[in-house]
C-alpha cells in the first residue's frame, strides 16, 4: 500500500498523460543550452557594430620648451601651452573586415542554436520512446504473469487429481517466477529511462504516460536526405565558420598595409614680442603612419597562420558532412530493416504465435499435449510480443534520427 502511494505521487496521480509533443515543448523551454547560444549571438552582435566604428580619438595637453631657469611661460618665444587631438585609422579594410567576421561567427551561432533545438527534440524522442518502450513491455509481462498464475494453478490442480507429475508443477512455479522477476527488471529499467528523461524536462518526467505510440513523420527518401545535408544547421554553422575563417585571412593581411593618425595640436604662447605685440599662437598638424617593411617574421607568420585556420575549419565541416552522410546510410538501411521486421511480426508472427499458444493450450487441457509444449509455445508468444513493442521503439528512434539529420523540427 505504501509502495502503491509513493508510485501516485512520484507519477502525479490525477495528471493528465505526458504526450510527446508536450514533452518536446517542456524540453525546449527548459532547455538553458539554446539561450546561451543565443546569448552568445546576442553579443556578438553588439560587438560587430563596435568593430566597425574608428577608434576614440586621444586628447593630449601639456607644456613645450619651459626654461628651467626661471619657469617664466613668458621669457621664451618658444614656450608653448599645447592642447591637441590624435585620430588614428586603423590599416587598410580592417574596421569593415572584423566586423564582417563578426557578423559571419554571430550567423554560425544562430544556426548552432537552431542544431541545438533539434538535437534537444532528438533526446527527448529518444528518451520518451525508452519510457514508453518499457510501458509496454511492463503490460505485455503484466499479461505473461497472469496467464502463468493462471497455468501454475491449473497445473497444481492437475497434479492434485494425478494428472501430471511435480516435476510439471515446479516447471510452471520457475517459469512464473522467471517472469515475476522480469516484471522487477523492466520497472527498474523504466525508472532509469524516466530519470534520463528528467534531465530534459525536469518533474514531468514521472507523469503517466498513454500507451499509445506516438504520430513521427516518416522520413524522406535517402538521397533526399543527404542532399539536403548541406542545408542542415549544423553544416550551415560550420559554412559560416569557414567564411568567418577567410574574412580572417583577409584581415591578417590588412597588416601590409601602414596605419594612420593625424595629429592636430593648439599651442598657446605668453608674453610680448619686441615690438610689443602680443605673440601669435601656434596650429600644428602632423600625419603619423608606420612602416610594415620587414614583414618575414610578423605579416607573414599571421597570414599563414589564418590560411591554416581557415583550412581546419573547413576540413572541421567537411568531417562533420561525411559523418552525417554515414549516419544518415546506417540508419535509413536500420529503419527499413526494422519496418520489414514489423511487417513480418504483425502479418504472420504475433497472429501465428497467439493461434499456437491457444491451440496448444487447448490440447493441454484435453491432455493431447504435455507441459513442456504448452510453455513453450506460452514462452514464444510472449517473447515474440516483447521483441515486436521493443522493435516498434527502436523504429520510432530511427525514424527520430533520420528526421533530425533532414534538420525537421517536428
């Protein structure tokens, strides 16, 4: 009774069942990994915008030529009060380019967050597919026990008219109790695929889960799947990364080219000149720019350096596409082996396994058949329902994978 309460309120007894899509909509709003992606794009962003403006113009002041005999602003002709402003322009392209960058890295985010999404659905239809997998299997041995519990009786009833002999009463007990144990076995199982699923979207995890299996679209043709891999997020992200790649092999190379600043400086002046006038202030107006003239060991080194970035990101996305490729083959041929399976379980297996264990059960009780046939053919019927439920999830999960690799969001 207690363990009946516990198993209420950790299911939240009175809930309405957890459906897939529900469980996939909980995931998403959940999920803290997609809005730190977008964060992170949300920054870049900002930054791309900084990256393209001049940089803040310096203010210099100070004093120029003071006799430092007397310090007397007045004594020389020379001395200056100075005030001045320095702007400096960076070389070549390079405020355009490193914003552009920017702006490509900022793209690669938005379609990680997009992969994100869809690998966060995937996990949850895997997840939730383990559940109901182990829902089913929990009623299919629910219905083993009981038709065991039913034979284990008659058995012993049999036995007590001299029907059969103790050996067929202990064969029935083991077989009951083997399949008593699996009932612990799959309710340990589902607890563990329910504590995976937790991790997704949190307490609901525990609710009731219908039994019925769940609506997935069915996958596209395989060709059209790998075509359309170049249009997935996550290669699209890896695109972007490339092109974000060689604008840096561009900007490495905005180092040949000197940078600039103007220098504009007011320098006020005390005292008289001999004629008594007052002495003029002076403006003066310098252009500052450096010289990239031994570049061997500098412009080169960088330049090279971002040719080699550029071709690791590149080969990174071409990994990632073959990879994908090679998943998208594997678990095409798998869904299409696993759908022949079903096929071959629901038009002869099941039906042709429930006819046998009916006959033979029949024949048993006309004692036209002995024990050991009759659990037997009991055995292969369950097993074989067991197989087809654990088939059946494992050809959702194909499928789940399959529409992940199309980057479909439902």
């Amino acid at each position: 009774m207690m363990a009946l309460i516990v198993t209420l309120l950790s299911t939240g007894a009175g809930a309405e069942s957890l459906s897939l899509a529900e469980a996939e909509s909980l995931a998403v709003l959940q999920d803290p990994s997609v809005e730190s992606v977008r964060s992170r794009q949300a920054a870049l962003n900002e930054l791309e915008v900084a990256a393209g403006q001049f940089p803040d113009p310096q203010l210099k002041f100070g004093m120029m030529s003071v006799p430092t005999d007397t310090f007397d602003l007045d004594q020389e002709a020379m001395t200056q009060m100075q005030v001045g402003v320095i702007q400096r322009f960076p070389r070549g392209q390079s405020r355009e380019l490193r914003a552009a960058q920017l702006n490509e890295r900022s793209k690669a985010l938005g379609d990680t967050a997009q992969d994100l999404l869809l690998r966060v659905r995937l996990a949850v239809r895997e997840n939730y597919l383990e559940v109901l997998k182990q829902v089913h299997l929990a009623a299919i041995n629910a219905d083993a026990v009981a038709a065991f519990s039913d034979l284990a009786d008659i058995t012993q009833d049999f036995y007590a008219t001299g029907r059969v002999q103790q050996q067929d009463v202990l064969r029935a007990a083991v077989e009951l109790a083997r399949v008593q144990e699996r009932s612990v076995r799959i309710t340990e199982e589902e607890q563990q695929a329910r504590g995976r699923l937790a991790a997704w979207i949190g307490d609901d995890a525990w609710r009731d889960i219908s039994p019925e299996w769940p609506v997935i679209h069915e996958p596209g043709a395989l060709q059209e799947t790998k075509k359309g891999l170049t249009d997935h997020p996550r290669i699209r992200a890896l695109h972007q990364e490339v092109i974000a790649a060689e604008k840096g092999i561009e900007l490495a190379e905005q180092n040949y080219k000197p940078e600039f600043a103007v220098d504009l400086t007011y320098g006020g002046r005390a005292g008289e000149n001999p004629d008594g006038s007052h002495r003029a202030d002076l403006l003066s107006l310098m252009v500052r720019m450096d010289l990239p003239l031994f570049t061997g060991n500098r412009q080169d080194r960088v330049v090279q350096a971002s040719i080699a970035n550029s071709s690791a990101a590149a080969f990174n996305r071409d990994d990632a596409y073959r990879r994908m490729s090679s998943e998208a083959e594997v678990h095409h041929a798998t869904w299409q082996r696993q759908q022949e399976r079903l096929d071959l379980y629901e038009a002869s297996l099941l039906p042709d396994a429930d006819f046998n264990a009916q006959a033979t059960f029949d024949a048993y009780q006309a004692a036209l058949e002995d024990l050991t046939t009759l659990m037997r053919a009991r055995i292969t019927e369950f097993d074989l329902q067991l197989e087809h439920a654990r088939l059946k999830a494992e050809s959702f999960k194909s499928q789940a994978r399959l529409l992940y690799l199309e980057g479909a969001s439902s």
